[in-house]
C-alpha cells in the first residue's frame, strides 16, 4: 500500500496526516509536504501517523531528517500504531520526538 499524505492547517499547527506504508519508495509525497511546510510558516507540526500500517529502516531514517530540518520549532508524532512505534524506539527515533497518543492531544498539548 502506498503512502498517502493529507496536509492541513489546524489550530494554528501544521498537521500531516499519513495514510499506508512509510517506506523509501513511497517518500516522495511526504518529502513534498514537509517542504512545503517548511517554506511556508514557523508553526508547529504534528504529524499524524494513524493510518500508518508500516515503516522502514529508510522511513524511519527519514524521521530522522525531519526532525533536523524543524529543530527551530515544536514538532510531534501523534497516534503512532505499536508495530510502527516498537520500530522507532528500536532504532532510538522515538526519543528525538514529543509522541501523543492522538491527534487531539497534540493540538492540546504541543
């Protein structure tokens, strides 16, 4: 399954939502997103990863870049699925961020 990826403006956070698989073969479309973001204003991000079903080693790397590239401002993982966030924490990447268990506290609490 592809990766799907929504973008939205939410309460004065910058939320993309991601939909399918997390792999390096599927990062064009979030690569985009991200740019996009990062051009586009200083607000905070979250994103929202559940409909994620899986990530790879490149995903996760990808993560990674991320979170260098937003290191000026607030950013969150929110609704990070178990398989998913066992990945993360097994390459150490869920400790470079703030991960909620939904979106709806992120908006809350980023």
């Amino acid at each position: 399954m592809k990766l799907t990826v929504d973008s939205a403006m939410i309460d004065n956070n910058n939320m993309i939502k991601l939909t399918g698989e997390m792999v390096g073969e599927y990062l064009e479309a979030l690569i985009f997103a991200i740019d996009e973001v990062k051009s586009g204003n200083n607000l905070p991000v979250i994103i929202d990863m559940a409909g994620l079903t899986f990530i790879d080693s490149k995903g996760a790397a990808f993560l990674l870049n991320v979170k260098q590239k937003f290191n000026d401002r607030k950013i969150a993982l929110a609704a990070v699925p178990a398989d998913v966030r066992n990945t993360l924490a097994r390459l150490h990447i869920d400790e470079q961020y703030r991960i909620f268990s939904n979106k709806e506290e992120a908006l809350m609490r980023i």
